[in-house]
C-alpha cells in the first residue's frame, strides 16, 4: 500500500565527515498538499534537510521517505527521477547566465526530454503565471532581484513537481518582493503543490500562519500548525480566528483568480492559476486584509461601547435598588 506522506523522516541522523551532526535523530512526516516554513539559526541544519530530500546528502541512520520511496535504498540511477518530482527554488536564484529568461525555464524542460513544440508552448504559459510573460527575451543580467526569483519559481514548476523545496528564497530580496514571492508560493500551494521553505524571515512566518517545524543545533525542536516564528504557543482563540481568516482570504483569492484567469482545457494540466497580473494580485490582498483589520476593529469599538452602556445601566439599577432598599 502506498504512504500518504509525501515526506516521512524517522530517526534521521546526518553526521558530516567532519564530525558535525547537522541532523539529529529527527522525525516528522508532511502530508501532500501543506505549506511548511523550516525555521532555526544559521547552522540549525535547515538547507542539511533539503539536501537529504534531494538526495544530494545520504543520512546515516534512521530512515527519508519522500512519496513512498525509502531515499537510504533508492539506487544512485534513480536519484533523476526522484529530483523530477522536485522544484528547487534557491537563495541566490542561480539563473543561468548569457540565456534569456525563456531559456532559463525551457532549459528545465530541454534536460527532461520534452518534445520542442510542448516546450514552446508551456514555457510562456509558466512565465505569466509569474508575471514575466513580458520579460520573456531579456537576458538574467537586466533582471531586478524581485524577478530572477520569480523566474527561479517559474523555471521550478514547469515540469509540475509534487514537491517545492525553497531554501531561504527571500533571503536576497526586499521585504515587498519578499511577500510577492511568498504569495506566489502560497499560490501554488493553494493548487496542491507540497511546499516548504526554509527562511529566516520572521515577518513572513508570522503573517503567513503555517506550519512550523523550528531546529536548533540540528534537532527538531518546535512542530507547530498556524504557528508564528517564536510564539510557543499561541492563544487557542486567536488560532481559531485566524483560520477563519485564512479560510476567507483563500476563498477571495480564488474567486480573483477565477475571474482573471480562466484556464482553457487544453492546459488544464498546468495546475497553478495563470496570474496576469501578480503584483495587482498582491495588491488586492493586502486591501482586503486591511479591510478586515478595519472591519474587526470597528466590531470590537462598538462591543466595547456596548458593554460599557450595559454597565452604566446596571450601575444606575443598583443606586435604584439602594434607594429603594
Ligand atoms: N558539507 C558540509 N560539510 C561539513 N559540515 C557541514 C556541511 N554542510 C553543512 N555543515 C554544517 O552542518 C551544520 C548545519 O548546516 P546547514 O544545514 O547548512 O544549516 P542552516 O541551513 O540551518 O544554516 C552547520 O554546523 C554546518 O557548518
Ligand atoms: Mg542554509
């Protein structure tokens, strides 16, 4: 029977030759579908996870699984097929210079052996839903930081990964491009593409509310749903609230990009919405979160002035009673 976890690490040890233990007996499993933010100081072993789930590290002891397959047996030729169910998203992007942005992301293409004309036609596709359809013949060198790292994110799911692993990908960027590409990623998750991103981005993580899985010195020590970068534990009633947020905001975003998108059957198998507008997109999100900002505290005003009459009342109900006792 296949495992539901696309990721299941259990006892993980890695230990490099140099005596380090970047890893240290860790276990946790990730269901398809989630968003996971891998938080934790320099040195915390964060990018050491990335590289065992790509295999570009083997562990010591213990067990990674990723979708089912036991990454300590998989044969070293297999290791190109387990990397196709992966997109790689990096730091410092690593575009491939002297070729224009559709080469970037056709060449992802290229090396899997897709046919030409499958290339010619996805690649543009993948650069709108990006916001870089227009960018399509310029060269990595004229881009600003904002967009080689959404051309990172395009080049990285043209071949539709199951799973994007993200090492500190707004780590090079200002914070508004910073949010733009959270808000792609969240995006391509909200279609059901398993992410998750290492960063040390605190802002981010607390805004965003997702899992947190928090290392130090290796260890696993904080797994947390709709967590924030530091809280411990966060008050139950504010995590109720925020999903409903969350909820309602998902909805919207949808609802956006039905109206903008509309993607025909023939492309149906691209499975992230074709955001024509990326920033417009951002934009409305942070009207409507501030909308509901202004909303919840214009409900609180008036509860508050509410309850206040109620006590007035209840205190001249008393004096009533005093007179009358
Ligand atoms: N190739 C390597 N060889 C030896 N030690 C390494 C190697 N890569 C990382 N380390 C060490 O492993 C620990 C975890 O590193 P890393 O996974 O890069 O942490 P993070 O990404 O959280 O900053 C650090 O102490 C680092 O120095
Ligand atoms: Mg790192």
């Amino acid at each position: 029977m296949k495992n539901k976890n696309i990721i299941e690490l259990s006892d993980a040890v890695k230990t490099y030759k140099n005596g380090v233990t970047a890893l240290d007996h860790v276990s946790f499993t990730v269901e398809p579908g989630e968003f996971i933010f891998v938080v934790g100081e320099s040195g915390a072993g964060k990018s050491t996870l990335i590289k065992l789930l790509t295999r570009e590290e083997k562990i010591n002891s213990g067990k990674v699984a990723l979708d089912g397959y036991d990454l300590t047996q998989l044969p070293r030729r297999l290791v190109p097929f387990l990397r196709r169910k992966i997109g790689m998203i990096f730091q410092d992007f690593r575009l491939i210079e002297g070729k224009t942005v559709f080469e970037n992301v056709a060449f992802a293409m290229e090396i899997i052996g897709t046919k030409p004309e499958m290339i010619k036609r996805r690649v543009p596709l993948v650069l709108s839903q990006v916001g870089l359809r227009t960018k399509m013949n310029m060269y990595t060198d004229e881009l600003s930081g904002g967009e080689a790292q959404r051309l990172g994110i395009a080049r990285a799911i043209v071949n539709n990964p199951s799973l994007i692993l993200a090492d500190e990908p707004t780590g090079n960027l200002d914070p508004v491009n910073g949010e733009a590409i959270m808000a792609l990623l969240e995006c391509i998750n909200q279609e059901g593409t398993t992410v998750i991103a290492c960063t040390h981005d605190k802002n981010l993580v607390d805004r965003m509310s997702k899992r947190v899985l928090e290392f130090s010195n290796g260890k696993l020590i904080r797994d947390a749903c709709h967590a924030t970068y530091s809280n411990k534990s966060a008050c139950s009633d504010a995590l109720v609230s925020r999903q409903a947020e969350i909820e309602a905001e998902t909805a919207e975003n949808y609802d956006y990009f039905g109206q903008a998108t509309g993607i025909s059957e023939e492309n149906e198998h691209i499975r992230i919405p074709k955001a024509i507008d990326v920033e417009k997109f951002i934009l409305d999100s942070h009207k409507r979160r501030a909308n509901r900002r202004e909303e919840r505290r214009t409900e609180q005003k008036r509860q508050i002035i509410e309850q206040g009459e109620v006590r007035q009342e209840s205190h001249s109900n008393e004096h009533y009673e005093d007179f009358s006792g």
